[in-house]
C-alpha cells in the first residue's frame, strides 16, 4: 500500500516538475554581442537540434516572433525564437534589508497576435505564444497539446496499473 501511494506521488511529482521546466528553442536574427557568453545561434541557421535549445527557469511559455522587412526588392519573412519575457522583479524590503523578488507572471494567452509597428513602411510583428517544451518549433502550436494528452494518458495507466499491484 505504502509502495504504490510513493510511486503515484513520485510520478505526480515527476509530471509536476517537467510542467514547469520549460524549454524553448532559441534564435536570434541578429549576432549576438560579442561580449556576452552565447554562441551564435542566427535563425538563418535554424535546425530543431539541441543546438538551439535553451532552459527557460523564468517562463512558462514559448514566443515565435515573425518581422518582415521591406528592402528595395521587396518583402523579406524571418523569424526569433525564444522563452517568453514573464520574468518580474521588484524591490522587497525584507528583515531590514532590500532584496529582490522575482516573480514569474502570465501576461500572454497561447495563439499568434500581431502588432503594429510604428515606424512608416514597417509591416507588423506576428508574436506566436505557446505552452509546453520546444513548442516554438517551425510546426504550429500542436507539440503542446500532444504532450498534455501524453501526460494525463500516463497518469491514468499508472493509477490502473497500480490498483492492480496491490
């Protein structure tokens, strides 16, 4: 009895734990500062390897963001990849000293938006967000909604299969 309430807990914690250890992929249109401590990860380069791959220990989601830019021979489409901006941190006075609080928030809703940028002859910026690991892949949002099946079918084989242990 003792055996299978550790092994659901372990499980649910598991579940738990990879629901919010999200990982994105990670491209920029730009190189990066050379001073920072990344490597040249240019989305021209783009590929769903582990190259591209970043932990994101401050978000919960996945950006895709589309530009277009208008160059004399016409329109060109490139695309960022990234973690989601949801990390907010504040000042908090806290046993006689300031320290910083970091807060993880939701500000998006999953879905593509655009916005308009401000700039004359600019077309706008499509911002794609996405929950579930490595959902800002070149396919559409649909790796998040197989996994989240994926989990709770695991979940139930395992609560069937430990009923029938004990």
């Amino acid at each position: 009895m003792y055996k299978s309430a550790a092994v659901c807990v372990f499980l649910l914690f598991m579940l738990l734990d990879q629901s919010n250890a999200v990982r994105c992929y990670r491209c920029t249109v730009a190189p990066t500062n050379r001073h920072e401590n990344r490597s040249q990860q240019l989305c021209l380069h783009f590929s769903e390897s582990d190259e591209f791959v970043v932990d994101c220990p401050y978000s919960t989601m996945c950006v895709k963001k589309i530009f277009k830019y208008q160059l004399l021979d016409g329109v060109i489409e490139t695309v960022e990849r990234n973690c989601a901006d949801q990390k907010y941190t504040e000042p908090d006075f806290k046993n006689g000293a300031w320290q910083d609080k970091t807060t993880v928030e939701e500000p998006y809703e999953k879905g593509c938006s655009s916005a308009v940028q401000k700039l004359p002859g600019t077309e706008p910026t499509t911002y794609c967000y996405c929950k579930g690991s490595l959902c800002n892949s070149a396919n559409k949002e649909t790796f998040s909604y197989h996994t989240d099946a994926m989990a709770v079918i695991f979940v139930f084989n395992a609560m069937k299969y430990l009923r029938n242990v004990d």
